[in-house]
C-alpha cells in the first residue's frame, strides 16, 4: 500500500510534482513538498501559483502557512471545520487565530445542483475572485481527478514491473514522465484535429481520443526518443500524429458523472494482470 500526492495544472495538463510515499502519509506533508518543488520552477516574472484543493487538505495550521509563505490558495472544507464558517452567509470574511496570530479568509457557501452546500475557504482578495468565480475555479479541480483515473486504469500505474523498491520508484516515475510527454503531444494533435474540423459544421467540438493516444504513443516512445536522425524524428513525430487523429472523440459539454460511494469489502478489489 502506497500514497500517491499530485501537483497538477489543469489547465495545461501538466503534472508539476509527484510524490510517492508510505500510505499513511498525511495530504498535508505531501502538500508541503509540493510547494517547494513548484517555487523551484521558472515561471514569468509576477505570476502567482494558486492551489486548489479538496477536504483532505485544510487545517488552520496549513492556512497560516500557506497566507505567511505568500500563498494564494482555494480550498474546500468539511462540515464542522470551523464554528465561523459553518454560521457564514453566502460570502463573508471570518477570522480565525492560530500561533497567536489572527488571520482573515474569505469563505463562499455554494449550493450545487444536488442540494448539497460546498463550502470554499479562500485568501484571494476580493479584486481578483466573486462568488460565482469562486465556484467555477473550485470545479476546475476535478480534471485531477480524471488525471488520477488515467494514470491507474489506462496507464496502469499500480501495475509493477517488479517487487524491489527500486523498481517501484522507476516504474511511478517513468509512467509519470510518459503522462507528461502525452500530454505535450495531445497539444499537438488537438490543433490538427482542430485545422481538420475547421469549417465542417459538427454538432459538438471534436478533441483526441486518449485511448489511442496511450495506445499508439506508448508503442513509440522510446523510440522517439532514442532516434538520433532529426529528419527521421520529425517525419515518426507527423506519422503518429496523423495517425492518432484518425479517429477524434466528440467533446460533450455539461456531462455530469455523479459521485458513487463504493461498496465496502473485506478484501481489496484491485486485480492486477500477471506480469511476464
């Protein structure tokens, strides 16, 4: 049993860092190496990072450090985190103390579709964030989680090639690095769908297919990379591009996958192929 914690941009579809550790590990640990492997990064002069994070992930002591470390961050939190906000409106700005010092937040209580109340604590100021933006930047998270279900069911991430250690950080980090690599490319096949589609009058927007991006990507990686010919790179490079929006899927807007509490088991469910 491991813990896996991502640092992802879902805009860009890029995992920033990764972390593979011992399985009672908390989020929040996790969170704090995060922050210091993105601060590493280059990135363009006054660009802020903002986090998004779910209810395993607040606390006051990490909201403190996270607002002194010059922070902006955007998460939700539990039912009964705090007694201020549980009792705040729509929007309001409570305080809370911790390390005898006295921070101010902003908290948003949403009603979703399902009736359910999502409370979003922030420290973004209010020139840059209102209610409804708080929202819609909240759902953004949600691609990790897709992130999370390609990386285990499609790229098979928990399927090892080996029992050492070794050979379980080599496995999660090259899988982790071939995710990004298909992720750049996607870049790459998006567009030319894109360019094919122009003008044609589709009901819906038309993207890559990740199956046959995985698929098709994953039998010539390594060989894209170790290729020394230029010409001969470029030339496998269009050929798989072509090849891999031979076959689009169409982009539905407003599909709606509602969470399913799984069933509890005695024993785990994972089932893994036999490795030859």
């Amino acid at each position: 049993m491991a813990m896996v914690s991502l640092c992802y941009d879902p805009l860009n579809n890029i995992i920033l860092d990764a972390g593979l550790y011992p399985y009672g590990t908390s989020e929040r640990d996790a969170a704090r190496n995060h922050f210091a492997a993105v601060k590493s990064l280059p990135s363009p002069r006054g660009a802020r990072n903002l986090y998004i994070a779910d209810r395993g992930y607040p606390s006051k002591e990490l909201f403190a450090e996270m607002i002194d470390g010059g922070m902006f961050f955007i998460m939700r939190v539990r039912r009964n985190f705090s007694h201020k906000f549980d009792l705040a409106e729509t929007e309001s700005e409570p305080d809370f103390a911790y390390g005898g010092k006295t921070y101010k937040v902003r908290v948003f209580n949403i009603m979703l579709p399902s009736g359910e109340k999502e409370t979003l604590v922030t420290n973004l100021p209010e020139e840059y964030i209102n209610h409804e933006e708080a929202g819609e930047l909240y759902f953004k998270r949600w691609r990790v989680e897709s992130k999370f279900d390609s990386l285990k069911n499609k790229l098979e991430l928990e399927n090892m090639s080996g029992r050492r250690v070794v050979t379980a950080y080599q496995d999660f980090w090259a899988k982790l690095d071939l995710a990004n690599m298909m992720a750049a490319f996607e870049y790459n096949t998006d567009e030319t769908i894109d360019e094919k589609q122009a003008g044609i009058a589709n009901k819906h927007r038309q993207r890559t297919n990740e199956n046959r991006l995985i698929d098709k990507f994953s039998e010539r990686y390594i060989e894209l990379l170790t290729v020394h010919d230029p010409d001969e790179r470029l030339a496998m490079f269009d050929e798989l591009v072509a090849d891999i929006t031979r076959r689009p899927v169409e982009v539905k807007p407003d599909r709606k996958s509602p969470r399913v509490r799984p069933r509890k088991k005695k024993f785990c469910d994972r089932r893994k192929r036999v490795l030859s």
